[in-house]
C-alpha cells in the first residue's frame, strides 16, 4: 500500500497532526466508470481547532477568529471528491485542510505607511493631461468647412 505523502506542513515547522485527523470517506458524485457505485471516493476530513493543541496558541486563536464561519463546534471541515480514487482525494484533502490553516493562522498584514506624490510627479500628470485633451478637441471638426 502507498504511504501518504505527509506530514501536511502548515507553516514553519508546524503540521497537521495525523492522530487528530478524522477522515469520513462516502460515495462520491464526481468522475466513475464501471465500479462508481461501490466505491467510497469522496473524503472528509475533519480538525478539531479549539481542541487542538498542535498550533501555537497565538495562531490558533486567530485561525479561530478567521474561520468562525466556518467552524462547526471549533471543527473545521474539508471536502473533496474532485479524483476517481479515494487516495487522491486523500490527499487533495489534507493538502486544502493545511493551505486554509496556514491563511487563517498568519500575521496581519502590515499597515500601509500614507506617503506624498511628488509635486513633479503630480503636475507631470496634470501636464500630460492638458496636452491630451488639447489633441483631443483638435478632433472635432467643428472648424471645418
């Protein structure tokens, strides 16, 4: 049988811990051929976010902050059904699972510092604004005759 290919790192040396993953594998509406009917393609996976203790408290309490919309009872969900094997779908779960941890837990962005146009800038601008439409309303054929 093939290995998966974890740990899913979520930053740094952070990972999703396997022992608190829960996966739920069920008939899949996605892609089949003969043997879709039998087998159990699609995969949740579930984390339990406000029980964990893999994540830095710092990170965790943002994530929690973040995906409040997303939590069912502090646990976070995925889904996937986009492969025909339940392998793949495996992990195309835990790859989303680790990618939306690593958004919600990361630091705000730095606020933008308000700095001056310069005044040459500015009225380089403004120059170059007369000067189009002044060619612009020579266009107009009101002179001609």
């Amino acid at each position: 049988m093939e290995r998966m290919s974890g740990p899913y790192v979520i930053r740094g040396s952070v990972s999703l811990p396997e022992a608190e993953l829960m996966w739920r594998f069920s008939r899949s509406s996605g892609p089949g051929g003969q043997h879709v009917n039998t087998s159990d393609s699609q995969v949740e996976l579930r984390f339990d976010l406000a029980r964990t203790e893999a994540l830095p408290p710092v990170w965790k309490e943002r994530a929690l902050e973040r995906l409040a919309g997303r939590l069912v009872d502090g646990v976070v969900s995925v889904r996937a059904s986009e492969h025909r094997s339940q392998w793949r779908n495996r992990e195309a779960a835990a790859v989303r699972l680790a990618a939306l941890l690593a958004e919600a837990s990361a630091p705000p962005p730095k606020p933008r510092r308000a700095t001056r146009i310069p005044r040459g800038i500015n009225e380089r601008r403004l120059r170059e604004k007369k000067q189009r439409a002044q060619t612009k309303r020579g266009r107009s054929g009101q002179d001609w005759a």
